[in-house]
C-alpha cells in the first residue's frame, strides 16, 4: 500500500526549504523496538545487499491484496535507481528482513520542496497486524521530521492512518484516490500532489 498524513489547519503556505539528502543519510540510525507479540524487531536503514529482498518481501506483502497495481517492488528499485529514496527503513527479525516503508519527494502546486510521500509500506503475510507496519511508519515518520521535513502525505486506509495524526484536506488533491497529509509546521499547502515519476511504473 501507499500511505501517508496531514496536521494542521487554515490555508498553509510552503516556505523555503532546503533538503541535503547526504547529510540526512549519515544521520540514520537503527531503532530496537518490541511490537505487541514481544518478540524483538530492529527498525534500521536499508543497507547495500538488502536490494533483493526488500523486493521480495515487497512483492508477496502487496500479493491478493485490493488496492495494488502489482508493481509495488519495482516501484522501490525504480525510486532507488533515480535517486529519489529519500527514506528506505527495513524492520529486521531473526536475521529476516519482514518490513519495509520507502519515503520520496513529492511536489505539490506552489510548494516544491519539503513534502514527501510514504509508501510503499510493506509487512510479510505472516508478520502482519503484530504492530511492525505502525513501528516502520513511527520511526520513519519521525526521521524525516528530523530532517527539516515541512509534512508527509499518503494514500491509503484512512481508519488506519489517521491514527498517526493523518487527515483528509479538501484543497489538496490527487486526483479521485483517497490522500492524507500530516503537516510538521501547521501549514496545509493547496493544490494538485505530484508524486516522482518513478510512481508512473505502477500506470504500465
């Protein structure tokens, strides 16, 4: 799936914003969290080798689901490819990579830099509703607040993102899907959401 969320209220403006994607890499660090069955899952940094089978397990989390277009995985590599990966953070358990949640530039009418799009956010069939989707997402989310980060949007279940601070803004739109921002400043940009184009390999 794609998700992503909203905070704030009123007709929010950009502002300037610089992104040095460099220096937020070399800030990235690895999380050890528990989710609800106890059993020690570790949040970290996707790292060279991991290639494969952050594809895999993206590719059989996204199998029967409904909302698919069946090219979640080459949608990660693609961004990954055009160096548009702004977050790439991998849930770790017994030495199996189990989750995944990719973060990338997105562009918004009258705000160009600062926001960014979540997803895809991908848990193993067998890894699923145990809170590891919601610790991926947490932990990414407040990563790239840290980064200067003006809000992250997302497409998706609004039951389940709105539990993470995600609401619905009229004046911002992608077309007829159900999107949901978060803002980190208070501000709301207005306008049609554009998202890389690495995003076109799930209309081919």
């Amino acid at each position: 799936m794609i998700h992503a969320a909203t905070h704030g209220r009123g007709r929010g403006q950009c502002g300037r914003h610089r992104y040095d994607t460099a220096r937020a890499r070399a800030t990235r660090c690895a999380a050890l969290v528990r989710p609800r069955d106890g059993l020690s899952v570790n949040i970290r940094d996707e790292h060279a080798g991991d290639e494969e089978a952050i594809a895999r397990l993206t590719r059989q989390a996204f199998l029967g689901q409904k909302h698919t277009c069946g090219k979640e995985y080459l949608l990660v590599g693609a961004l990954r490819d055009a160096g548009a990966l702004s977050l790439s953070l991998v849930a770790e358990r017994g030495g199996q990579l189990v989750g995944h949640i990719a973060f990338s530039p997105v562009r918004i009418e009258g705000c160009e830099q600062g926001w960014f799009g979540i997803g895809p956010l991908s848990v193993l069939a067998g890894h699923q509703r145990q809170g590891i989707g919601s610790l991926l997402l947490r932990e990414g989310m407040a990563q790239i607040r840290q980064r200067a980060a003006l809000g992250c949007v997302v497409v998706g279940d609004l039951n389940y993102y709105q539990r993470f601070g995600f609401k619905a803004y009229p004046a911002l739109r992608y077309g007829d899907m159900p999107l949901f921002a978060q803002s980190f400043t208070g501000e709301i940009p207005q306008g049609t959401l554009h998202y890389h184009p690495a995003f076109d390999i799930c209309n081919t």
